[in-house]
C-alpha cells in the first residue's frame, strides 16, 4: 500500500503528459486525487506492517500528515479543475488562472502533471522512515512545485521562482550536512555503524554521541527551517505563495510546510530520546517566537492579501516550532494546530483565487465591496479570518490554548506572553484589511458575479471540517494525535 500511495500518482502523472483531450486530464487528476484519498483512510484504519529495517513505513505523525496532505490535495484538484476550464484560452493554451489576463503560458497537461508528482513526492515525505529518503522526498518537493510557481510565467513569478530554488537549494544542502552529522553522532567509537533509520537512531538513542548530534540538529533545523518558511530563512515564502496560482498556493502553505515540519518534528524526536531536549527544545522556542514576531509586524502594513496569507503561514509556522519547542502537552497542540492551520490556510488561498479572478488584482486598497460581489467568497473570507485568527469555536483555538496552556503550566509564562503579542498583532493586521474588502464600497463598473459550487464548495468543506474538529475530536484522530506526541517526547492532555 505505501508504494502504491507514492507510484500511483506518478503514473497518473505520465498518463496526464499522454492524454490530449482536457477533460480526460481534469478526470484523471480528480480520479487520483479521490483514490490516493481512500488509500489513506485504508491505511489509518488499518495501518500498513513494515519490517523494522524498512526505509518506508507509516509512524503516527506521518500517518497524521498523510491522510492530511491526501485530503488537501483532493480539495484542491476539485478547484484546479473549475480554474482550469474557466481559464482556458485557444489551441489548448491557459490563460493566468488568477487574473484572467489572457497569455500563452505553460500547456495544462504539464501544470497537472507537476501537481500529481507534488503529490507523490510529499507522500513520500510522510512514509520515509529513512532521513536520507526524506531528504531525498523534501529535495523532490522543491522541483516538483517550481514550474507550478513559474505558472503564470511573468517576471515577477520568474523572480519568485529563481529564489524558491536558490534559497532552498542553500537550506536542503545543509540538511545534507545534517544527515552526514547524524550518521558520526550514531557511529560507534571505530567509526562503524553510523545509520540514517529513524527508528534504529530511537532505540540506539542512548549511544549517540551528544556533541555530534547537536551540531547535526543545528543544521537540520536551519535546512528543514527553510522550507518550512522559519525567520530568518524564510524569504523565498512570501513570493512564491503569492506568485503561484490559488490551487498551487494552498498545496504550498497547507501542505509542503508540513513535509518540512515533519523533517524538524523526527529530527527533535530523536534529540529527545538522547536527552537532549532542553537543547532542541530552546532552538525551536527561539526560532518559532522570532517567526512569529517578524511575520506579525509585516502583516499589519502588507499591501497584497496573497503576501498577507503568506506571512500568515511564516507566523502559523513559527507557532508549531514554538509549541514543539515547548515540549509536553504543547507537542500535542502543536499537531492538532497544524492540522487545523493546513485546512484553514489552504481555504483562504481558494478565497483569494475568487478575488483575483474578478477584480484582476492582489492589491487590498483595490479590493471592496466583496460582501456584495461574491457574497459567498465574502463570507467564507469572514470565517476564514476568524478561524485563521484561533477564535473559538475553530479547531485553531483549541490547538493554540493547548499549546499556551501547556506553555504557562510549564512555567515558560513569558515565552507565552510573547507569543500572544504577536497573535494578537497579526489579529490586528488582517481583520482591517479583511474588513474592509469585505464591507468596503464595491469599485464602479463590477456587478455580482455567480459563483459556481466548485469556486467555493472545497473551501467551505476545509472551514466545516476545521469548525468540526473545534467542536468535536474523534477518539481515532485523537488517540492518532496522542501517539505521535508521545512518539516524539511528549505529552497528552
């Protein structure tokens, strides 16, 4: 089962290059998309065996990110599919999926051809057992989303491309380093029996060496920060998030971040069951609260609401470094947070392409009135706010006060404090720019426009499931939760 979840979407993705007609494409990629989906709901209820020496296998938190990241992109493709019949120009070229500026860009079959392979490569981020896999599978990520960033195929998408490449290129090659540092820590006093499996580096844990595996978590943490968008590392993130199409940006904030998480969260699970906690613990604190207060200041006098969600996950992102750091309970948090932050994220994103599609532009002032204009997008734009802002009753909240909760209870009551300033800040930022497109005057010359249930059926699913989870945690996903924190050196509320 898990070579087929990381195979199949790379055959859809060949068949995709083969197929001319669009609509046998728009099949096919939905098709994937709801059959990678029930692969995944077969491996959570019944869990695939691995042999204790596999590089592939399923732990609890790459269960959880699994099932996550399958579940996204199936939203996702159901929207991709709406944009792109919307969008098609003559000859079977696309027209800008945003703007509905009309110019010969990437063929389709390519653009869902990318989308399939970043599926099968984020699959095999969560199934690696191996760090060398998972730095291979974070690597693949990287240029499996490139030409979906270039999409549009503008300057400025060129430039966000070409700096999604370079400083992540810079980040996954001192990951590498990392995973060299790894294999000395793991090797015995001859220089024998260095390993890479996550599992063997757990039990073996007492036998690490501490000087060796600390400078290997430095670097893993700064590699893997990268892609997850860690200040300072974190400045390919604004522009790639707000080049890419809508369906490619939700993919890139409520799922790749995730993969790279997932690298720190193993990483950190190892250093714990070594004794280093405290060590890891404070690099991670430090790091999420310096993410949170930078992503918070630039969120208040953002122009353009797509930087503006971006920075929104350079902040959500900092607050899962902060509650892994904080260890405990706040692990927990931290999972039920990403979680909810990726369903939530990802909605907005969807949003925004609505936005953009009618008033051909990312820039706040120039969007208002959209209460009006797309009373639906304009309402899901509303509770995206309040759930991205962890209002109760969003799953948001609940992962947030777990995390400050247990933060408080720890005695790290100022660590606590700050990382409310900033949310609050954030708060501030984006319910003015919010309101006001929302409320504001409708620019002359635009009417109400319908929405089709495919422009917005996916988002309100991700904003129901996440008020759901607020309401109501399922006893498998929260013994699933459990699992992966206790798995990691932490704890359980």
């Amino acid at each position: 089962m898990i070579r087929l979840l990381v195979l199949l979407p790379l055959a859809a993705a060949v068949a995709a290059m083969l197929l001319r007609a669009p609509g046998q494409r728009h099949a096919l990629l939905v098709a994937t998309a709801a059959l990678h989906a029930a692969l995944s709901v077969l491996a959570f209820i019944r869990p695939p065996a691995c042999a204790a020496d596999a590089w592939l296998g399923l732990d609890p938190a790459g269960l959880l990110f699994l099932g996550l990241t399958s579940f996204l992109f199936l939203a996702v493709a159901v929207y991709a599919v709406h944009s792109l019949r919307q969008t098609r120009g003559s000859q079977g070229r696309q027209v800008e999926v945003d703007t509905g500026t009309v110019f010969v860009n990437a063929p389709e079959a390519v653009f869902i051809a990318c989308l399939l392979v970043f599926l099968s490569t984020m699959t095999l981020v969560t199934v690696s057992r191996h760090l060398g896999v998972l730095w291979v599978a974070v690597e693949a990520t990287t240029l499996a989303t490139a030409p979906l960033i270039y999409f549009h195929r503008q300057p400025s998408s060129l430039e966000a491309t070409w700096k999604y490449l370079l400083v992540c290129s810079v980040g996954i090659a001192l990951a590498l380093l990392g995973n060299f540092l790894v294999v000395i820590a793991a090797a015995a006093a001859d220089g024998t029996g260095g390993t890479l499996l996550v599992p063997e580096l757990l039990a073996r844990s007492v036998g690490l060496q501490p000087a060796w595996l600390k400078a290997a978590f430095v670097f893993l943490l700064v590699g893997y920060g990268t892609k997850m968008g860690l200040v300072p590392m974190h400045t390919w993130l604004p522009d790639a998030h707000s080049e890419a199409p809508s369906p490619v940006s939700a993919l890139l904030s409520g799922a790749l971040l995730n993969c790279a998480f997932l690298g720190i969260w193993r990483a950190h699970a190892i250093c714990a069951a070594a004794g280093l906690a405290e060590f890891s613990g404070a690099l991670l604190t430090g790091f999420g609260l310096l993410s949170m207060g930078l992503a918070a200041a630039l969120i208040v006098n953002q122009s353009d609401f797509k930087r503006m969600l971006a920075y929104s996950s350079v902040e959500h992102m900092g607050l899962l470094a902060f509650g892994t750091g904080v260890g405990g309970v706040a692990m927990y948090g931290a999972l039920l947070h990403a979680l909810n932050h990726s369903l939530v994220k990802a909605a907005l994103f969807l949003v925004a392409g609505n936005l953009v599609a009618l008033y051909q532009t990312k820039s706040i002032a120039k969007v208002s009135g959209v209460g009006r204009l797309l009373p639906v997008s304009g309402a899901l734009w509303l509770a995206g706010l309040m759930a991205i802002s962890g209002m109760p009753p969003f799953g948001t909240f609940a992962g947030e006060f777990t995390m400050l909760r247990a933060a408080f209870a720890q005695g790290q009551g100022g660590w606590a404090l700050a990382a409310l300033v900033a949310l609050g800040v954030a708060f501030v930022g984006m319910s003015r720019a919010f309101l006001n497109m929302v409320y504001g005057d409708a620019p002359a010359g635009l009417a109400p426009a319908r929405e089709a249930r495919r422009a917005y059926g996916p988002s309100l699913m991700l904003l129901a499931l996440s008020l759901a989870l607020g309401l109501w945690l399922p006893n498998g996903l929260h013994r699933l939760l459990a699992q992966a924190s206790l798995w990691a050196g932490g704890g359980v509320p």
